[in-house]
C-alpha cells in the first residue's frame, strides 16, 4: 500500500487531532510537522503526532498533502512563501476566515490550494489538547472549490470523508458571514460574559455558584487570545454586524423585562425555543 | 427503619430528579405528589417518582418532609395557603430567587420553611425531563437559614448532604445578586443568541455551520418561557443590573474591535482567560 506524505504546519490542537483522525483510518500516512516553538515540535514527536520535524517549508513541499492548521495572518503569509508547488501538491488551509486566505493567494499556486473550515475545535491549545474525535461528524466548510484544481478538490473531499466529516460547499464571502454569527460572535460574549463575572467585587462567591448554563456559556471564554484576536481581525466586518444584531436581541429582552412586558417576554423567550426543532 | 413521608409540589424536572436522587440514598421514602397538570400526575406515577398523587394542601402538609419545586409566584401563593402546621413539618422551596419568597411567607409558619436554591438544571422540563445524577455534586444555596426552626435546618443540612450535594449558605438578598450574574443574565444571552440566529435570512444555513461553541452558548435558550418569565420578574432589578454589566463588557470588546486595537483586545480575552483557574 502506497504511504501518503502529510505536512502539519502548524502542531496545535487542529494539527495534531487531525493527525489522530487520520492515523485512525485505514490509510497509511507518514506525517511531518513544522512549526516554530520547538516546545510543541518535541511534544508532537512524543505523542506521535509527527513521524519527523523539518524546518523549511521547501521540505513541506514535497509532501502529497500540506495541512496550515496556524492562525490566518500566518496561512496568508505562509502562502507568499511557496516558490512553484508540484502539480499534485494539495495544500489545505484549516483558518477561521476564508475570504481573505481565498483571494490572497497567490495566483501561481492557487489551484494546489483547498481552504477549509472544521467547524469544531476546544477551548485548548497546543499539541497536548490533540484528541481524537475532534473531527468525527462534525461539519467542514469547503469554501471557493471551483479555484482548486480538480486534482486537489477530489484529495480534500476524499481525506475530510475519510475522517467521518460532513462536507458543505459555501463561497468564501458567505463563510465569513455565516462563521461571524455562529461562532466569532459568540465567543465575544463568552469572553464579555467572564469578564463581566470576573471583574464583580464577590466574584469568587458568585462563581461558586456556577450550574451547567454557566459553565457552557463561559467555556469558550477559555480560548487561545492569540487565535481569537486574529479571527477578529480577519472578519472584523462581519463580526460587527453579528455583535450589533445580537445587541437588538438583547436590549429587546432588556426593555421588556424593564417595562414588565411579561407576555411579550414570554413570546420572545418561544420564538428562541424554537432552536429545539433546528439543533 | 422508618419511613419518612415526602410530598412534592410540582412534578417537573426538579421535583421528579429530586424523588430519583432521593431513591437512591440508604433511606426510606414515601412520595406524595401534588400538580395540577393531571397529564404530569399520570406520568409521575408510571416514571416511579411517586407513590401517590394527593389533590389537597392539607393532605400534603401531613407529611415530614414537602419540598415545593414550582415557580417562584407559585410558592409564593402556596405559602399563603397553608392553615397551621405540624410543628415538625419542613417545608423547602426549591424557587431560583430566594428574597421575596424569603419575606413572603407568613410569620406563623416561618420556622416551617427552609428556602434552598440547587445550582442544576436542564433545558428540559416535565417529569419526563427527570434524570439521575441531576443534584449529584452541585452547590446548594440556603438562605437566610438563621429564619427556620432548628429541626428544619438540621432536616435541610441532613437531606441536601444525603444526595451529595455542597452546601452554601447565604443570605436571600446576596443570592439573588449573585444567581442573577451567574444564571438570570446568561440565561437572556442564551435567549438572545438564538434569536439573533435564528432572525437571519440564512438561518438553517448558518445553523448548519454549529459547532460546539454555539450548542453550548444557546442550550439554555431552549428552556422553559414560562419558568424564566417568572424568574424575570422575581428577580427584575438585579437581572437589570447583570445585563448592563454584561453590555458594558461587549461594548468594549466592539470598540476595540472597531477601533483595531488588537493588542488591548489581547489582553481582555486574556483576563476572560483567568476564569479557567478558577472554574
């Protein structure tokens, strides 16, 4: 059986479950990694995440298959790196954003190129959060499929079936868009919502009382600053809007239970249920 | 081994969960319910989480223990409608706000009561709803405890401890400050976020996109209006208070992303962050 080379750029949580996912599949793999903290290079080989470490994105290159599980700023960055990729090369970018990483490509090697977007992940970081299962019937965004070459898209979709994903074909722009809602916006009031509880002068006697819908609401509070700044960067627009939109809802709810608009309230509080039937 | 008598008002997720905790301790019961919902009567009985339905206060009161697990205006009335009783009888509400039952109930059977507040929950609701394991390990809230009998705290203490949960006591007025910032408030976020969501155009696809980040911020949007409707208007000027908090924090999270200002965006994720050391 043929060995299929996989680049890891980038040996986080992404990177290393996806390592995890693949090495659970009947395909054989040999995966190499990159990524600039040597800390996380020694874990990788340790969890047998990677097979080997290298040091130069011409090595990377040479790989079958190119996984960039970094932040967005560093994918866009990377990508003006490449000198010519070989015809089969497929590179597939797992950031957060796609527009930018879709159109900043360089033209030469747009067609190696697939940009992706696993829509899961934890509030963990770095190649100890690696697990297995993170990708397993989770939902992958396949954004402007049209600009890969043929060869490429037929390598992601096969690779993202194999590890049990369900694939959904979206332009980039509209990604954007649909990601800003139901995940970076999000992550803004967890964020906002752990700072608000925080930053209470009882806050420890607060906490203490923490239930289940606190602890589910503030998880993602727990996420990679560093991640998060950039995805607010890339899809600044977008997250604006989805945070204004959610402002409405809220200041909604804020009025009626000021006014003691208890039936109103009610219905508002119904119209929200209705995610039951959707999720 | 004595048999102690338990009646529940109330054969919902809290009060049926409570029977399951409670059948599953070294101790003997017997469980008498009352609701006024026959369908939840019905069902209470077929689920096993009582063995007999009763239709009357009076009958209810006769029993050692009587725990009321309905909402908070809804305890409120009953308070009003006990006659005298039994000088050993322990009645405990299990209400989300805690002052205005606190100061509600008649002087004459004060000492009766106990006024506890069990940090769990599901989206759920209705005996069906009622799971094992829902009290296990969770805080329970009793307030201004200094107001019941010392028979009726030591039966609280013992009771509360039996089915493993914490015990942490404080006064009505405190709890309702902190349950609004740790509850009330993410429970409106919740309610927010799905309608927000669900409001676009787009909705189905952009819910298509869920990872576990919005599962989990919008659970709770899936609960009962009903029982939240109540726990807005007991607990209206705090849950006012909470969201404002809450706005403020947002707010600033939108200016800096407005603004660019990426580095201090940085380092207020980064403070959310510190939440992780302590939950």
């Amino acid at each position: 059986m043929e060995i299929t080379k996989v680049g890891i750029v980038g040996l986080g949580l992404m990177g290393g479950s996806l390592s995890i996912a693949l090495q659970e599949t009947s395909e054989d793999f040999y995966f190499i990694g990159l990524d600039h903290n040597e800390k996380h290079c020694q874990q990788a080989l340790e969890l047998n995440l990677v097979d080997k470490i290298v040091y130069t994105l011409a090595e990377i290159s040479l790989c079958d298959i190119v996984f960039l599980t970094i932040p967005v700023d560093g994918i866009i960055a990377i990508s003006k790196q490449f000198d010519t990729l070989p015809k089969e090369c497929t590179i597939i970018d797992l950031g957060s954003t796609k527009e930018k990483i879709s159109t900043s490509i360089p033209k030469e090697i747009r067609e190696n190129f697939v940009t992706a977007h696993p829509m899961t992940g934890t509030e963990k970081f770095g190649p100890l959060a690696a697990v297995s299962g993170l990708y397993k019937e989770k939902v992958v965004v396949l954004c402007d499929m049209q600009k890969s070459g043929t060869h490429q898209q037929e390598v992601a979709r096969k690779l993202f079936s194999s590890i049990d994903m369900k694939l959904v074909f979206m332009e980039a722009k509209e990604h954007d868009r649909h990601a800003a809602f139901i995940s970076h916006m999000p992550h803004a009031l967890s964020y906002s919502l752990a700072n608000a509880v925080i930053k209470q002068e009882a806050s420890e006697s607060i906490i203490n009382l923490a239930g289940g819908g606190f602890r589910d609401m503030s998880r993602i509070a727990k996420s990679s600053p560093t991640m998060w700044e950039d995805i607010f960067r890339q899809n600044k627009e977008n997250v604006l809007e989805a945070i204004e939109t959610f402002q409405t809802e809220l200041k909604k709810c804020q009025e009626m239970v000021k006014n003691e608009e208890w039936e109103n309230l009610n219905h508002w509080m119904n119209d929200a249920n209705s995610l039951h039937d959707i999720l």
